[in-house]
C-alpha cells in the first residue's frame, strides 16, 4: 500500500470517523432536545386533555351546584313540589344541560327520583341500573356531611365511564340544613371524547382503565403507569409519539387510560435538519479532503515520490556515490541531505567493507592449505549422509581438481561419487565434526584421488563443517624414500665396516651382498669380479636364489649381461626400471619381476675389478641420491678389493725390501768390518813410515840438505796427516758398532764435559761459550759429548778476527727438541750447506784452518743415530747456526726433572 494510498485512507477514515462523531454528537442532542420538546409537548397535550376533562368536571359540578342550591329542589326533596320535573327538568332543559342522568337523593341516600337522558334522542330514559348500584347509600355520591361537601369526578361503570358531580341539596343561599344529594351524570361517550379532542386539538383515546379489550400498546402502557403513576410519552415510529396518562375515579382508583398521540413534525424537521447538516459536512470534508490532497500531492507526496524513485534508483544501480537531490528546506530536504549523508557513510563502509573482503579473500585464496567449508546433509535418522560444499580456496581446487564453480552448492555425491564408496568413512567423520562439535585430524590415503591428505576439520557451527587440506603425499613418498635409504645406509654401513676388516677377497665380496640384503635395504644383491682380460675371476649373491648360477655360467663364457655392459662403460650406475621386460633373457628377470634393478662398475683408480648389482624392493625407483649413495657403495667395494690388492703388492715389496736391507746391513758391515780393519791395519805400517822418518831425520840430520830436511818434513806431516784421518776414519766406522742402548741424558751436563775437552782451545782463542737452559733426552752421553765438542770446536775453530762467541739453545717444536748452536765465525756460503756434512769434505785449505773434514759427518751420523737430523743457516762473514733436532721422549724428561737441565753460564 502506497504512503499515498495509506494517507488518504487515514484522512479519508478520520473525515468520515469526525462526521460520525460530530453526526452522532449533533444526531444524539438535536434528537434528545426535539424528542424532550416533542415530549413536553406530548405531555402539555395531556395536560391540555386532563384540563378539558376536569373542565368538564367542573362544569358538570358547577350545573350540579347550581342545581343542587335551590329551594325549589329543597322543595322537591323534600316532597313537597310535585311539578318540579315538570317545571324544570323537562325533555328540553335536560337536553341544554347536556347530561345524561340525573339522579335526587334524600338525607339518607335513597334515590328519590332519578332518570336517564338519551341526547340524541332528546327523550327521558330509565336510569342505568349499574349507574343505580354505584350511588351506594352513605357512599360519597349519596352522603355530604357538610354543606360545602362536594364529590366531583369520573366513575368507571362497566359499560363505560361517565363524569359524575354530588352536591348537597341547600337552599338557594347555599345554607342548610342538607335535604339530600344532587347527582348529575354526563358519559364519557365518543362524542364527548371527539369534542374532547376537537378542543384541545389533539388525536385522543380514553379506553376504561380495566377494559378488556385493550391493545398491546394500551397493555404495555397501562402495567407501567401502575408501576410509575406518572405519564408515559413513547415514541410510534418515526411518525407519531403518544402519551399514556392514568386518569383516577373519584375513590382515586385508576379509571380511564388516555392516549394522546401527536404526529412527530418536530422530530422529523430535526432529523431533517440532521441530515442536511450531515450531507453539508460530508461535502465540506470532501472538499476540504479534496484540497488537502491536492496540496499534501503537491507539497509532500510527489516530492516524496520523487525522492522514492531516487533512492530507489540508486539502491537499483547500488551505486552508493550517486546523491538524491531536494531543494528547499522542509523536512524531505533535509531528510534528502540525510540520505545523502547516511549514503556518503554507506559508501564508505561499503568500501571498508570491500576492502575487509578483498582482504579476507586474499587471506582466504592465499592461504598455504586447502580450505573448503560444508553444510552436512543428515538422514531421516540423523546420521550424516552427504554434505554440501559452500566455499573452497584456490588451493583447495588445485589440491583435489574441483573448480569452485562446479562443486560449490553441490552435494559431495554429486560432484565425487566415488568418495562415498572411499575405504575410509570421511562422511562419517565429517558428520562428528558437523554435529558434535568435535575436531578431527588424519593423515590418509584416498584412493579417490590417488594422494595421500593431512586434514583437520572443525566445526565452525552446528551443522557446517570447515576442513584445512595439504597434499603429502610428497612427504609420505619421501618418508618412504628416506626409509628405504636409511636401510640402504645402514646396509652400506656394515658393508664398510665389513670390508675394513675383512682381508679375504671372497668373504669381502659374499659379506657385502648378505650386508646389502639383510638390512632390507635391497631384495637381491650379486658381485661379479672380473680380471684384466673380462673373464669372470669370482663372484658371490645374497637373495638372487637358483637363476644366479646361470648367469655365473654365462659370465664364465665370457657373456655378460646387457646391463652389466653398459655399467662396465659408464662411471655411474646403470638403473633397469622393469629387468624382465628390458632384458627377457636374462636368466635373472624371474627373479627381478617388478623389481627395478641397479648394476655399476667396481672402479677405483682407473682399474675395474667388476660388477655389482642389487634389486631394489618392489615399488621402489632409484633416485639421483639412491644412485649417488650406491656408486659411492661401488667405490667403497672397489677400495677394499683395490686395498686387498695393494697389500698384497705391499707385502712383496716388504718382503724383497726386508732382503734388500739384510742385504745392505751385511755390506755395510763388511764395508765397516773393511774400514775398521784397513784403518787399524794402516796404523801400524803408518808407524812404521813415520818412525823411520824421524829415525832417519835425527840420525842424517847432519847430512841431508836443507831440502832433504824439509822433505822429511812434509813425509812426516803427510804420513800424521794421514794418522788423523785413519784414526777419524776409524772413530767414524765405530760410531755403528757397539751400540750403547739410549739412556735419559742431560744436555747441559753432556755439554760442561764437551766444554772441559775444549779448555784449551777455549781459552786460546778466548772464546766465550754460553747456552740457555738445555734438555734431557734420550741418548748416548758419549756420542752426545762428541757433537757439542765437534759443534762448539766448529765454532771456535772457525772464527774471524773477534773473540769467538758460541750460543747454545734448545726449543722444543711438536715431538721434538731443535738444539741450535750460532757462532760469529766465518761463516758458510750456502751452496755448501749439504756439502760440509760429507766425510772428508772442507772448504779450507789445511794451512788456513786445520782438520780432517770428518768433524760434521760424525755429527750428521750421531744425530740421525738418535733419529733427528741436522743442517745449517749460515751466510759468508756473518757466522752460522747448526741446528739439529732429538725426539722428546717422557722418560728423559723424568729423568732429567722437567726436561729442562741446568742453567745458562
Ligand atoms: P774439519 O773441521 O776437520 O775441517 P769438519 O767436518 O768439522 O772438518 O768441517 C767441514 C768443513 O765445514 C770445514 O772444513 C769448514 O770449512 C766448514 N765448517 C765447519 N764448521 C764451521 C763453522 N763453524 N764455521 C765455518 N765453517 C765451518
């Protein structure tokens, strides 16, 4: 219903609801007062009526009056006057008197004369005899106590009422005594009652008050006035109004019934005027109707209309940044500018709003894990037995290949058929979650969808369920991967712990196939060890069974497997997916049915030593790493076999190394057994020459000449010469033989014995020798007393023109002490640095420094005796360091205390 329809029916009732009210208002007092006027009117016609009847009364009285205050009815009473009637109530008078009886009674109450009137007629007419036994003797018609008494009124006699007067009969002064009563009778007849209503000018009924014939509105009225004794006035109809008046007898008991009845003029006149006054405001509210929606149209409605279609527009085209425009300033324009504000505010949250969808949408699509949210649809008995599919994320798609379009709003039964019939009951799962409110997490395999899914389910409301979805299979793959390798890890590990120890080539290579298989890592292992020439040298299986034998047979031949091939041609192992298709003839395939396979080289340094070979579980595909980790197996295999091998090339050299030094020690010590014997054999005939020598030069001194002299001389220098190097010769070949087993020697002490030997030589050249705090080690003293001497003598010998000064020090580098004795003597070119250690070699003549160039070899041999070495840096004119090197050794350092001994000088 339109505000416009809604308006015009409100005024329109209001209108019609104000005119009802005003007409019922006007209707109810216009119509009480012209009914109250209408009744006083009624009541007056009563009136009107009561007074013409007591009117007639009275007149009736007054005539009874007058004739009862007469003499001459004295006279008649009293019997006197016999032409009374004659006189005076002739046909005639009777007639003008106009009353229909009239009835004499004497002092006692009996009728002394009475008779009828008939008016009509004009004649005399016997006395009614119902009237006769109303005039009861001592009742008020017949008895008057007093000459002033009076009885006056109506009587209801059966047949019909009459008006009635009594006077006392007196004299004509109206003085006493009472000679009995006057009664006059006039009937209440019709015509009296036509004159009745001829005179008071209304519609007039008098019925007796007991008068059975009365109608049942005569009824009505009649038991009320006995209940009320006061007038009725009632309504006819729209016609006429009556009133009832109870009208007594002259004992006061009811005895007539007047009805008056007036036409309703008044009444009729004031419903007229009603109703005109009704049809005026009826047309007064139309019109005014008529111009208040005119103008409510004008200044409300269309403006109203046309900010309705406005809005209406916009909320069509929901574009919130159009604006409703109303000029003006009444309320539509400002609720115009409300609108527009409420729209500016709209359009504002409608943006944050987009921006929180957006925002939820890209959380939503961007999310890591699939997302998908359901309704679960439940059976008669409230189980769960499908669900339908509300939202799901880009990720979800991808997961599962559903696009959003095709399964949102559809039931799960629809769109994946195949899930009801899944070996595991997601239904039944998802319809806990959806009606208990429980959670759910699993990891499991859909057949459906050939992936394996970790999904979680929640129940956001009572009936949805929302599940978040990840694809791992990879993962389970890779567990299944890693699983696999951590076997073959573990086999290859006891395969590497087997081939360090085992020296058997056959054990080494039967251990490394039962390592491969018992840890499950592979299904079948098998080796084939070839030599130089390809044939097969040995071989050993774990697992193969029956068909290896003939492939031994095979490889025997010369005949090698199309995969071993290619392995013994390629670096890296050579994978066979599915042997029994790629290689039918193999006498291996039944064993390897759908099992891969993976055969690499036994390689190490160039040399193949022959084949390995393993079956990889069923369902199992190598990898680059499974690959790489099995090459590297290969590697290992093929080091031990290489390892074997070379120990047992090893053990050949050792064997003719150890002949070898037997060899060498024995010509070293005949070589030595030589030089001791030729050095002590020479000592003596060396004697012999020199002591000729001096025999001959002190007994031919005098004889020889000058030269001979000097000759003798030189033979004599030559042949001591010679005896130095003999007996250096000699001290050297003995530093090998007689061994004195190394005891804890101290350095310093060694050191002061040296010194105490080169006393002299020290205090000749007046050297200064000194040394920092040396070790203990393990040596012998006496060949360590030899190499200081030689060292420091070394130092002193060779010296330039300063005093010499010789530095000893040790430092200790790792397992070893490094003993450094430093001069400021002459110095060495480098050059000769090696030379110097070789036995007779000296780089000065015998005339600038004495020596038998012997001094550095013995050092050389007593350093490396005691497992050191030694060398010298050294400079020409800027003196020289020899070092050389003794191992630490625990027992020495507690042998000689700390390890250090003694203290510089
Ligand atoms: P000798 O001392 O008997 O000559 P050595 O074997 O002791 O024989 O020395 C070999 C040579 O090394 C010496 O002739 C000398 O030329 C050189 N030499 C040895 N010690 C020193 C030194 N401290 N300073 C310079 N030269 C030296």
């Amino acid at each position: 219903m339109t505000l416009r329809a809604k308006i015009l029916a409100v005024y329109s009732g209001m209108i019609v609801c104000l005119i009802a009210v005003f007409y019922s208002a006007t209707r109810f007092i216009l119509l009480a007062s012209f009914t109250g006027i209408e009744e006083d009117r009624v009541m007056r016609n009563m009136e009107r009526v009561g007074s013409a009847l007591a009117g007639e009364v009275e007149q009736l009285d007054f005539i009874t009056r007058d004739w009862a205050w007469w003499d001459e009815t004295c006279a008649y009473v009293a019997g006197r006057d016999e032409g009374f009637f004659r006189r005076n109530l002739n046909d005639v008078t009777l007639g003008a008197l106009k009353i229909d009886a009239i009835v004499f009674v004497d002092p006692a109450g009996r009728v002394v004369y009475g008779t009828g009137f008939d008016g009509g007629a004009g004649a005399k007419t016997p006395l009614p005899g119902e009237l006769a036994r109303a005039l009861v003797p001592g009742g008020p018609l017949t008895t008057h106590r007093d000459p002033r008494d009076r009885t006056a009124g109506i009587v209801a006699l059966p047949s019909a009422p009459i008006l009635i007067a009594s006077r006392p009969i007196l004299t004509g002064e109206g003085r006493g005594p009472i000679r009995g009563s006057l009664v006059m009778v006039r009937s209440l007849d019709s015509r009296m009652i036509r004159s009745l209503a001829a005179m008071t000018h209304v519609s007039l009924v008098i019925e007796p008050f007991r008068s059975t014939g009365l109608g049942g509105e005569f009824l009505r009225a009649r038991s009320e006035l006995l209940r009320s004794r006061a007038d009725i006035v009632r309504p006819l109809g729209r016609e006429a109004v009556t009133g009832y008046r109870l009208v007594p007898d002259i004992a006061g008991t009811p005895a007539l019934l007047i009805r008056v009845m007036s036409p309703r003029d008044i009444y009729m006149r004031g419903l007229r005027t009603l109703h005109y006054l009704a049809a005026s405001m009826l047309a007064i509210g139309l019109a005014f109707s008529a111009v208040f929606v005119v103008v409510l149209d004008r200044v409300i409605l269309s403006p109203l209309g046309r900010l309705t279609a406005r809005v209406d527009a916009i909320a069509t085209s929901s574009d919130l940044s159009s604006r409703v425009k109303m000029g003006g300033r009444d309320e539509l324009s400002r609720l115009a500018g409300s609108i527009n504000g409420m729209l500016v505010a709209l359009e504002r949250a409608q943006e944050v709003l987009r921006r929180s969808e957006q925002d939820y949408r890209a959380l939503f699509d961007n999310m890591l894990t699939g997302f998908a949210y359901h309704r679960i649809v439940s059976g008669a008995d409230g189980k769960a037995v499908d669900f339908v599919f509300v939202e799901v994320n880009s990720v979800f798609e991808k997961l599962t290949h559903l696009a959003r379009d095709s399964v949102v709003g559809k039931k799960a039964s629809e769109v994946m058929p195949g899930l009801l019939r899944d070996d595991f009951d997601w239904i039944g799962m998802y319809g806990r979650v959806a009606l208990t409110g429980a959670t759910a997490r699993v990891e499991r395999y859909s057949s459906y969808h050939g992936k394996w899914y970790s999904l979680s389910a929640y129940s956001p409301r009572s009936g949805y369920f929302a599940i978040l979805l990840d694809d791992i299979t990879g993962r389970k793959h890779a567990e299944e991967r890693m699983e696999h390798l951590t076997r073959v890890l573990r086999a290859i590990r006891g395969v590497d712990q087997l081939i360090t120890r085992e020296k058997d080539r056959g054990r080494l290579i039967a251990g490394a196939c039962d390592g491969l298989v018992k840890h499950r890592g592979y299904s079948h292992a098998w080796i084939a060890l070839l030599d130089d020439a390809g044939g097969l040298a040995g071989s050993a299986e774990s697992g193969v069974g029956g068909g290896f034998a003939g492939l031994v047979e095979r490889m025997k031949r010369g005949d090698i497997p199309d995969c071993g091939k290619r392995a013994l041609e390629e670096t890296v192992p050579v994978t066979v997916a599915d042997p029994p298709s790629s290689c039918p003839s193999c006498p291996l395939a039944t064993a390897y049915k759908r099992k891969g396979a993976m055969t690499v080289r036994l390689g190490y340094g160039g040399r193949v030593y022959g084949l390995l070979s393993v079956a990889l579980p069923p369902g199992m595909t190598a990898d680059d790493e499974e690959s790489a980790l099995f090459g590297e197996l290969a590697r290992d295999v093929a080091f031990a076999l290489h390892g074997l091998e070379i120990e047992e090339g090893r053990s050949r050299v050792e064997a003719s190394l150890r002949r070898m030094a037997l060899d060498l020690k024995r010509s070293n010590m005949e070589l030595e057994q030589f030089a001791y014997v030729a050095s002590h054999d020479l000592q003596e005939p060396l004697r012999m020459v020199t002591s000729y020598l001096q025999l001959l030069e002190r007994r031919y001194r005098d004889r020889l000449d000058p030269d001979a002299a000097d000759f003798i001389r030189f033979a004599v220098d030559g042949a001591d010469h010679m005896k130095r190097l003999i007996s250096g010769l000699l001290e050297y070949s003995r530093l090998g033989t007689g061994d004195r087993p190394f005891a804890p020697t101290d350095c310093e002490a060694a050191l002061d014995r040296a010194l105490a030997n080169l006393t002299v030589a020290i205090s000749e050249s007046g050297a200064s020798v000194t040394h920092d705090p040396l070790p203990a080690v393990m040596a012998d003293a006496e060949k360590l007393v030899q190499l200081f001497q030689n060292l420091v003598g070394n130092g002193i010998k060779f010296r330039r023109e300063a005093p010499p000064k010789v530095h000893l020090s040790a430092a200790r580098s790792g397992e070893e002490w490094i003993f450094s004795v430093s001069d400021n003597g002459i110095g060495i070119e480098p050059k000769f640095a090696e030379r110097i250690f070789v036995i007779f070699q000296r780089l000065h003549g015998r005339d600038d420094y004495p020596g038998t160039g012997i001094g550095l070899a013995l050092c050389r041999k007593i350093v490396e005796q005691h497992g050191g070495r030694i060398w010298v840096e050294s400079r020409p004119r800027e003196g020289s360091v020899f070092r050389f090197t003794l191992p630490c050794d625990r027992a020495a350092a507690a042998g000689g205390g700390t390890g250090w001994a003694g203290s510089g000088r």
